[in-house]
C-alpha cells in the first residue's frame, strides 16, 4: 500500500469517526402532566392571573410557549390515553366519560405508545404518577378483588420499564401506592368519604396512603427517578401525571394561604413548586441542556375550584375562553403547553400554531430522525420543527378535533371551530340535559380569532364552512385516522 493511499485511508476514517462523535444524543425527555390545571391560572399565559406561577414562568422564558394548544379531550382518561398512544381516546370503547376504578384496561398491549417507541430506541421508561387508564385487578373466586395479586396491563405492558403511582385521579377508589404491578401496602383499611373541596370517595386504602402525602411523594419518586437515569448511558423518558391540583385540593402547611385566593390557589402553587423541584433535579444531573421538560395539563379547571369564590379575588381559571373542564368550549381543551429544552430551543419562544397533545409520539420520531409505523399515531403530528423555528412557515396540523365528557364532537381548522352539539356538551350551561328543552341550533361555529370566547355562533352564516368541516370530521371518521397514511379501523363504530 502506498503512503498515499494510507494517507488517505487515515483521513477518511477520521472523518467518519468524527462524524459519529458530533451526532447529536437524543434528549432525556419529561412530560410533567397536571391536573386540572386551567389555562388561565398559568401566569406565563395570563397576565391578570392571581396566581404567580413562577417555576412554570421560567420554563416559559427558557423555552418556548404555545399559545394554541389543546388537550385531545375536557376530561382525564381520554387524554393521557392520546398523550401514550397517539391517537384520539373517542375511537376506542370509551365514547364518554372516563375509566373507572376497575375497568380494564383502555391501551391495548399491542398498540404502540410513545414510552414502547422510545423504549425501542434505547430509552430507559418511567411512570410516576396517575395512570387512569384502566387495570386489570386480579379476581377471587368469589369475585372479590384480590388487591395483593399481580395487576395486569398496567403501564407496564404499554411499555413503561418502571412504574410508582396511584390507579386513577385522588378521588376514585381504590386508594392505594403501586410499585411496578404490586400495591405496596401490607395492610389493606377503609376510609370514608369527604366532600367540599378535599373531597374523595369511600374506598380501600392502603395502609401507607395518605391523600395529603401523595403529591409530595409522587415528586419524590420522580427526582429520584431522575438521579438514578442520569447515570445511564442511555437517554430516558419519564411520564409524570401529577394529581393535583384536582380534587381532593389538599394544599401542604407551607402553601395554605400562600395565593392570596382559596385552596385551590394555593394547591396550584403547590404544583408550581414541583415544577421547581423537577427543574431543581435535572440541573443536579448536569444534563439540563439536553433534556427537554413539556409542562402541561390534562384540561381545563373544574368547578370543584370554586368559580364564584374565585371571582371575589378576580380570578378566572379558564381567562377569556368559555366553559371549564368537561366542555367542548375552549375552556374545557385549551391548555397551557410549554417545551424546554435548552440545547435546541430558542429562550422565550413562542408559537401560535395549533397543537394537540397527542402530538408527542410523532414530534419524538421527528426528533429522532425517524417516522412511525402506519398503524401508530394515526392522530399525532410532528412539531419538531417548530422547536428550532418558532417561524416556521408550514401548518402542523390540517385539523384539531375536541371532545367532550358527554361524548360530543368538535372540529378546529385555522379561525373556524364548528361544534357537532347544541351546547357545551360538558357540565357548563347549557348542559346536555338542558338543550334538550331548549330551542338551539344542532350546529354552532365560531370563528376563534375575531371570536375567542365563542361567544356569537355564526352556523348560519356561513353553510359553506359548515359543510366543509363536516366532510371533514366524517373523513377522520371513516380513515379511523386523521394523519397522512392507510386507512385504519376504529374499535366501535362511530357516527357524528
């Protein structure tokens, strides 16, 4: 061989080998998941807001803030399912409502979530929090469930490598820990039921359970999560869905009266103050610059906060937008949704492109370079791009569609929101039952940008709208899909 060509060889190798050391790491990724937690209450987001959320803010200024997000359903179990999967909750078994405390479980085992995916790549997987989405209790014989067996189909059949929390929101039974798929009480009590706002149901309980410790042991568990994965070699993903601030609303001593509001005020600044911890954990890692922490919320504020008390402080959890949790108005879907991520997105950021949180599963494989399987995220969008280039010129997503707690459709395409029910399709006026001896068109459009607090239904006016977003809604219907791609089949069958 001649030195020439040795030279070379040398050279070429050199480079190659280079090329694999600059590589970007794909990021430790954090979703933190509140509760409940309205728009409005979010100070990075309202201006007038009692509450001064000041972790959340500082994501805020060293991230980037969308300010059309939405949540992919007004109630809990819909949306964590479309968070995991990808896909809207409303094309499974779970036309309305949310699980129960012991229904089986919603995700099915064989379908891709966002933690199976990322696991796929080398991630290390965990959840620490409330999972509601269903579990499979072992059964006696004499039908009775035997709580100190096994649990199956829990997040670690959806591709979670660990999992600490509790089986559905702080108010619904059974109350106990689960560490991976054991409960880890020794001892099994009852308790009885509390109402106001510290509500929760009669139920077992655990004897290591106490409501008023759950969120500050939860958090424990994530930083201790981690610490431990820092020292992997392998990037991790933690889904943390904290409960609070929903019911029971069960501020600490150190944060009663500390909002200058009521008790739920303070129990916000209670999760403002795990954001900080969570924050506090990744910088003692040393990887803050590649790790990318997305805060947000499962829906909008319920009325368990107490609207009318509220409003003496001159607060509004849900700001301009109408309704609350459980609606198919803004106030019921529209959240707070924040990304930093130091290494690649710009500080102070922001982006008025409409968003959904079933959009995590394509924005990783976008970030990781990579496309989903056909039969995967059939509802989840890439926006990636927009992290790098809040500017960025291309639409995310064709079309956004809302659910309500009553099963009711709507659809968002740019300014014009059309809703497939005559009234909030939730818990705020006019309910379902109501419209029901009210003389209300079948029908209401709003258009979002001259009309955010949807206020004057322009159907009417516009039939050509109308019928526009309907065909459009029936496709995402019938294509059991709303993403480019083949076709694929929804679990039930489903009419507008």
């Amino acid at each position: 061989m001649s030195k020439y060509l040795f030279l070379l060889l040398i050279i070429f190798y050199s480079c190659d080998q280079s090329k694999e050391i600059s590589q970007p790491s794909p990021p430790n990724v954090i979703y933190i998941l509140a509760d409940d937690l309205g728009i409005g209450d979010v100070s990075a987001y309202n201006a007038d807001s009692k509450l001064h959320t000041e972790a959340i803010d500082r994501l805020a200024k060293e991230g980037m803030t969308f300010y059309d997000a939405h949540s992919g359903s007004s109630v809990c179990t819909p949306t964590r399912y479309g968070i995991l999967t990808g896909r809207y909750a409303w094309r499974t078994r779970l036309a309305s409502g949310v699980t129960w405390s012991y229904d089986p479980h919603l995700i099915d085992p064989q379908r891709t979530t966002v933690a199976s995916y990322l696991k796929s790549h080398q991630y290390n997987t965990g959840c620490i929090g409330k999972w509601h989405l269903g579990l499979d209790w072992a059964v006696n014989d004499d039908s009775n469930y035997n709580f100190m067996a096994p649990i199956k189909n829990g997040p670690l059949a959806n591709g979670f490598d660990y999992f600490y929390g509790i089986t559905a929101s702080l108010d619904i039974p059974p109350y106990f820990y689960i560490e991976n798929d054991h409960i880890t009480a020794t001892t099994i009590d009852s308790i009885g039921a509390m109402t106001g706002k510290k509500f929760w149901r009669a139920s077992p309980i655990g004897n290591d359970f106490r409501h008023e410790d759950v969120l500050p042991n939860l958090t424990e568990h994530a930083i201790q999560f981690i610490a431990e994965q820092s020292k992997s070699e392998n990037p991790y993903f933690l889904y943390f869905p904290l409960t609070a601030p929903h019911t029971p609303i069960l501020p600490t001593e150190p944060y009663q009266g500390k909002s200058g509001t009521n008790e739920y005020g303070d129990f916000v600044l209670m999760v403002d103050n795990v954001v900080q911890q969570i924050r506090e954990a990744v910088e003692r890692s040393g990887k803050q610059n590649n790790t990318m922490i997305i805060f947000t919320s499962d829906n909008g504020c319920s009325p368990m906060a107490d609207f009318a008390e509220l409003e003496t402080f001159g607060h509004d959890p849900s700001y301009i937008y109408r309704g609350h949790k459980a609606d198919i108005f803004e106030g019921g879907h529209r959240i707070p949704l924040i990304v930093c991520w130091p290494d690649k997105i710009k500080p102070g950021s922001s982006s008025q492109q409409t968003t959904c949180l079933t959009d995590l599963m394509a924005t990783m494989a976008g970030i990781l370079g990579d496309t989903l399987p056909t039969n995967a995220g059939e509802d989840s969008y890439d926006f990636s791009p927009l992290l790098e280039n809040s500017d960025y010129p291309g639409t995310i997503r064709e079309a956004t569609v809302h659910h309500s707690i009553a099963g009711c459709f709507s659809l968002r395409q740019g300014k014009w929101k059309i809703c497939f029910c005559p009234g909030s399709g939730g818990w705020s006026h006019p309910t379902p039952k109501e419209t029901e001896t009210m003389d209300l068109p079948p029908i209401q459009l709003f258009d979002i940008e001259l009309d955010p607090s949807e206020e004057t239904n322009v159907a009417g006016e516009h039939p050509d709208i109308v019928q526009k977003l309907s065909d459009l809604m029936n496709r995402y219907i019938a294509e059991g899909r709303s993403t480019p791609g083949s076709s694929q089949k929804n679990d039930r069958d489903i009419i507008l």
